[in-house]
C-alpha cells in the first residue's frame, strides 16, 4: 500500500504542528508553568527536525545540535521554574498578567 | 521477519512477561514465611501444604475487597495512577537476558525479548517512569498523607537514580557495550581459572553502589520512607483500595526482579554457570536446547538469590530517616560512584598502556 | 508497516501536545507533555536513532517533566484561576498558523526524496566519537555551562525560606 | 528500530495485565458507598484544611540538582561507550573527561559547602 505523503512530510508535519501549538500556547496561556512547557514543546519540535534531517541526509551533525539543545533546555527549565517559585513567593500567583512592574 | 518468526517471537514474549508476573504471588508467600522465620514465628501455615496456596487466598481476598473511591480524589489520575507504576514495570523487562538462544524449526531465537542495542539505557530510562505514578496517584487523591509521601518517595527515587546511572556507566566503561547480552558474553570464562570472570570482581564498589541504589528505587526497606507508617499511614497509597494497593504491590516486586536481574547481568555473570564454559556444557549434554535451558535455570536462580537477599535484608535493617537518605545519595553514593568511574578509567587507561 | 506506525506516532504526538496547550489543570498539561515526549522518542525510533530515543525519554520525560510536575504540585494551585483565553483570537491565530505551515510544508517537501535513511550499523559509537572529538569544546563548555546553572539557581532560591508552611495562616 | 518490535508486544501485553486489574477490580468488589467512607482519611481526626495547599519548596531543589546532574550523567554514557577503543589514540578522551568531571565535583563541592539541600 502507497501513502500518498511521505515518511518526511509526517515529520515536517509533526514538527510545524508541535512548533505552532508550542507557540499559540506561549501567547495564549496565562500560567507562567504551562507557558514554560509551551516552550519545551518548541524546543522539541525543532529537535524532530534536526533528527529527521540529520538522519535523512545521514549527517551526525545534528544529533549532537540536539544533545546540546537538550542540555540547554534542561537548564532553562530548571532556571525558569527557579523564578517561577520566586516569582510566587513575591506576588503569591503564577498568572502572567500579574507581572507587570516592568511596564512604562 | 516472516509470520513464523512473528509467532515464536510473541510466545516467547508472553512466556517470558507471565513468568515476571508469576514472581508476584511466590514472593508474597516467599516474604511472609521468611519474614516469620526471621522473625522466630511460624507464619502463614493454613492454606493448603505448608501454606503454599496462602497467594492464592491473598489475591481471592484483594479481589473481593469493596471498592471504595473517596470523594475527594480526581477521578482520573486515581485510577491511573496505579497502572502509571505498573507499566514501566512491566516494559523494562525486555532488555533482560535469560539465556543465549534456542532452535526451534532450525532457526535460533535469544532468549530476550528484545535484543535492544541501548539495553541500560532503555532499562534506566524506562525504569525513570515509575515515579509518575506514585506522583500522579499521591496529587490526585487529595489527601496530606498522600501527597507528602509521594513527594518524598520521588525525591527518594530520582535521588538514587544518579548512583544507580554512575554504576552502571562504569559497568558500561568496563565493557564496552551498552546492551545487556554483550555483557553477559563479556563474563564468561575464568580469572587465571581461580574465579568465575564475573563483573563483581572488576566493579565492587560498583556492585556496592548499583546495590544500594535497587533497594531505594524499588522502595524497599531500608529506605521505604514513602510508605513509613509511623509517620505517613501508607504513604503515597493512602487512599488506595485493596486491589490498587495489589497493583502498586505487583509493581514493586516485578521492580525488584528486574533490579534483581540487572544486577545478576551485570555483576554475576547473568546466564553462565561459574567455571563451566557453554561451550563445555554443549559437549556434555549435546543440545542446544538444554543448554539453553541450564542457562535459563541459571539465571533464574541467580535472580530468586536475589530476591531472597532482598527479603532478607527488609527484615534485618531499620528504617533510615528522610534527611539520612537524602545525605547518604548525594553526599556518599554520588561521589563514589564517580570516583568508581574515574578508577575504572584509569585502570582502563593504564591497562591498554601497558 | 513503517509508515503507518509514523502516521500512528505523529497523530498521537500532536494530540498529546494539543492536550499541553488546552487543559485548564496544570497537572493534565504535565501529563499531556509527558505522552507527547513518548510520542516523539517513538518517532525517534522510527527514524532509527535509539540513543536519542533514550536520551529523550531518560532526560526530558524522566528529568524535566518530573521537574514541572514538582513544581506544580508544590505551588499546587487551584485549578482555573486563570482567566480563559480570546476563543477568536484563538482560531484566527491557529488558523494562521496552520495555513502557512502546510504552505511552508508543500514547498518544503517537494524538493526532499520520500525514502527512509539506510540506518548506519555503529551510529552511537559515530555519534560519539563525534562529540569527543570535534565537538570536544562545546562539549566541555557545556559542562561549565551546567556548573553555572547550579550555583545560579541556589543563588535565586536561596533566599526561599519555607515561603507558604504547610497550611495557610 | 527492528528490535523494538517485541516491546511493542510486551506494551500490548502489559496493557491488557491493566485492563484485566481494572476490570476485575470492577466486576468483583461489592459497592456500599457510606459518606464517612469516601471522605478524607485523616486517622480519624476531621479533615482540616484542604490538601491542596502550598508548602515548603525543599523538595525542588532536589528535582533540580536530580534533573543537572542526570543530564551531565547522562553524557558519561556516550564517553563510556567509545572510551575502551579510543585508548590507541593517547590519553584524550581519559582528560576530556577529567576535566568535565571536574565541573562536576566544583558543582557537587559547591552544593556541599553552602548546604544547600540543608543536609547537616
């Protein structure tokens, strides 16, 4: 049986699906934790792509761009959950439209 | 892979997938009477010979249990929660050796379920799951006990885990190989034909480290701190009936096997009987398929010594406190399990140097 | 066989990550992340890498979602105190969206050949030895990098001294 | 990816272990629902205050330290796997790794000296 789209056009598909969802949630949601995962699910939507690619095209390269994007992301987690708590501890919420000190 | 191959492969699958659910009903029978020998009683001797059929009994009573969930609880994840710990249970398996392989049709087939080329990291990894069902189950019944215990019994779980992947990376240094049945084959043969060429002679603070660390991953005692009840009623299960509390029970003695089975892969020479070759135990018997079957037994009774230790050990040592813990994972085991691997790499080093 | 497990993988995946997205209770969000990462190390699987496959699974399921699940239940908030979102705003930014994301695909994989990699036999070890040699001073950066996040963040929380006791006063 | 594939059949049969708990658990227990029944297990004592409550972040913390350290744990791998067949090339990889274990040991060192997990 032939499927009329490709093994790479499901994996582009997931990924710009992923990005896309990733990206609404980052804009829509208000709690600052789920925005945070909203940015994990970007983060690895681009990693299905580095990996597609790199083994498409049989290249290493990107397997290890997504070693260090894992790392990185780890400790952006970790960071930003850091200031999550403390951003609680201050204002007793995590509701993103509460953070507005910095604005003019 | 042709229909045949598909067929023997799914039997062997199941085969091997209910023998790990069988070791559920004979270390409840295996625990209770050592407990009561440990502990100078007779223990449950009613049911059936030597209350042998006392599982039996056991489960009829779990099952028959009412089924009760609280108000408070999310539905959801309640019901999730205890299948959330049985599932990695039951999927780590699949990396573990029982033996080389068997014929049958003329055509060989491991006696694995999966021969996974990443074998420790896909049991390390998949093992690393558990802990959302104790955590999902804890949050989701709504009660303080609950909570607390599951907090403390991830913390627990996710503390040991980095000793347990230091131990096992410098098993995978010494070998060489990340899958499981290389290791295996790496151990067969003898030390200047005194010793058995078993990992435990090349990795004994290794060996100490993976130990420690299977007794707090599997929630055992010394360290069943999320079930402490002196201080938690039940930990993370508080609010569990009867046969989610069963479950939790099948989760964490199917833990233990696997715990059991990794060490005896990687430490004790998984399906090799000591100072006896295969190709030895070929000659003698003349079958492949009886050796395949010594191996299994092999293995298989290496893996029960292990259990038993594990009971042995649940009745002998008391309860370490929450802070001990956390201090003997992150101030002894860590750093000794990477001075483990700094040694191994030097003898290594030193080794291919000379 | 492939393919369809592909389709079954990628299916799944985006409906975990669109569960991510739309549950009010943080908890479900965590829980939709957790079976969306399995979805993407099967997909990762599919394409042949196991190392990443376990990378995944060991490192973001097992590490970093487990990090937000402590956290959400530690500040254990009450489940929708947040103020639902535009629904117009919503669909016509999805919609967008999605419309130059399929643009962008057609274009995109027209120009790529439809086949499967030949899977290398030894790809950790390439991979590996890559990493350690090539790639050696990123590598070790990497390490230093992690090395300032520990101290960063016990710089941040240290301040927290028990902020909310176990019961509110 | 081939290898996988009986995984694929012990996940069908754990799934299918799960369903029969569920089911059974259904089928067999009796149900007498009483309100002091499905309320709150507190030892007896009335519920006071609601589980769902904030409290102390100690154990984040730990995640965090656990989710950094597994990442850098997780890299050793890699370096074990191919470190045995690179030792023909001089002593590189052994230093590479010193040194990035070193990292580690200042981080370890560093948690230890200010007590960050309140250890002592």
């Amino acid at each position: 049986m032939k499927f009329p789209l490709s093994i790479t056009y499901w994996s582009h598909f997931v990924s710009v699906a992923m990005f896309s969802l990733g990206l609404l949630g980052f804009l829509l949601r208000k709690n600052t934790i789920v925005v945070l995962m909203c940015i994990e699910l970007m983060l690895n939507a681009v990693n299905l792509l580095l990996i597609e690619t790199s083994m498409r095209t049989n290249t290493p390269e990107g397997i290890i761009m997504v070693v260090f994007v894992v790392t990185v992301a780890a400790a952006e987690v970790a960071v930003g959950l850091g200031i999550v708590l403390n951003l609680y501890r201050m204002k007793g919420t995590v509701n993103l439209d509460h953070f507005k000190s910095l604005r003019g | 892979m042709d229909w045949m191959d598909l067929i023997v492969t799914a039997v062997k699958t199941i085969v091997i997938y209910l023998g790990m659910v069988q070791v559920v009903p004979i270390m409840l029978i295996v625990e209770r009477r050592g407990a009561a020998l440990i502990q100078d009683r007779p223990g449950p001797n009613r049911v059936g010979p030597f209350g042998l059929f006392q599982p039996i009994a056991d489960v009829i009573k779990m099952m028959m249990k009412e089924v009760a969930v609280p108000k408070q609880v999310n539905k959801a994840l309640y019901i999730l929660g205890p299948f959330l710990v049985l599932f990695p249970a039951s999927l780590v398996i699949a990396a573990l050796p029982f033996g080389d392989f068997f014929t049958l049709f003329d055509k060989n087939y491991i006696l694995q379920v999966a021969n996974i080329d990443v074998g420790i990291l896909y049991i390390l990894a998949i093992g690393s799951l558990g802990i959302y069902g104790i955590l999902f189950g804890g949050w989701a019944s709504n009660n303080k006990f609950s909570l607390i215990g599951a907090m403390r019994s991830s913390s627990q779980i996710i503390s040991y885990e980095i000793p347990l992947g230091l131990a096992a990376c410098s098993a995978v240094l010494w070998y060489g190989t990340f899958s499981l049945r290389e290791m295996v084959t790496g151990q067969e043969g003898t030390i200047l034909s005194v010793l058995p060429n078993w990992g435990i002679f090349y990795q004994p603070l290794g060996f100490l480290l993976f130990f420690v660390a299977a007794f707090a991953e599997t929630n055992r005692l010394p360290f069943d701190l999320p079930e402490s009840e002196a201080e938690l009623v039940a930990g993370f299960h508080t609010e569990y009936g009867p046969m989610d509390f069963g479950t939790f029970f099948m989760a964490e003695y199917m833990n233990m096997a696997t715990m059991s089975g990794l060490m005896v892969s990687i430490y004790f020479g998984g399906w090799h009987l000591p100072w006896i070759s295969d190709a030895t135990l070929l000659q003698w018997l003349g079958s492949r398929n009886l050796v395949a079957l010594i191996q299994v037994l092999t293995a298989v009774t290496k893996i029960a010594f292990f259990m038993l230790v594990f009971v042995w050990v649940r009745w002998t040592i008391p309860r370490f406190r929450f802070d001990q813990l956390m201090r003997l994972a992150w101030k002894n085991l860590i750093p000794l399990g990477l001075i483990n691997l700094v040694i191994t790499a030097l003898v290594l080093y030193f080794k291919g140097a000379a | 066989m492939r393919e369809g497990l592909f389709i079954a993988f990628s299916l799944f995946t985006i409906a975990a990550a669109s569960g991510v997205v739309l549950s009010r209770n943080p908890v479900y969000s965590a829980f939709s992340l957790i079976l969306s990462f399995f979805g993407l190390s099967g997909l990762y699987l599919l394409w042949g890498t196991t190392f990443m496959a376990m990378i995944q699974i060991l490192i973001y399921t097992g590490a970093i979602v487990v990090l937000f699940v402590f956290v959400v239940m530690l500040l254990n908030l009450q489940v929708n105190k947040e103020s639902s979102p535009n629904f117009l705003i919503v669909g016509i930014s999805g919609a967008a969206v999605w419309f130059f994301s399929l643009i962008i695909l057609r274009v995109l994989t027209q120009a790529i050949p439809n086949t499967l990699p030949a899977i290398p036999t030894d790809q950790i070890r390439t991979i590996s030895k890559l990493l350690f040699t090539r790639y050696l001073w990123p590598f070790e950066v990497l390490s230093l990098f992690l090395l300032v996040m520990i101290i960063a963040i016990f710089a941040i929380t240290r301040t927290q001294e028990i902020p909310h006791g176990g019961e509110k006063q | 990816m081939d290898a996988f594939l009986p995984v694929g059949i012990l996940f069908i049969c754990a799934l299918l272990l799960c369903v029969g708990l569920f089911t059974v658990k259904r089928l067999l227990g009796p149900r007498n629902p009483v309100a002091s029944k499905l309320s709150v297990y507190e030892c007896g004592v009335k519920p006071e205050g609601n589980a769902r409550a904030p409290f102390k972040t100690g154990f984040y913390l730990i995640a965090v330290l656990f989710l950094l350290f597994d990442v850098e744990a997780a890299f050793f791998f890699p370096w074990a796997l191919v470190y045995k067949e690179s030792l023909a090339q001089g002593p590189g990889l052994l230093i590479a790794m010193l040194v990035y274990m070193g990292l580690l040991v200042l981080g370890l060192v560093y948690i230890f000296r200010k007590d960050c997990l309140k250890l002592n």
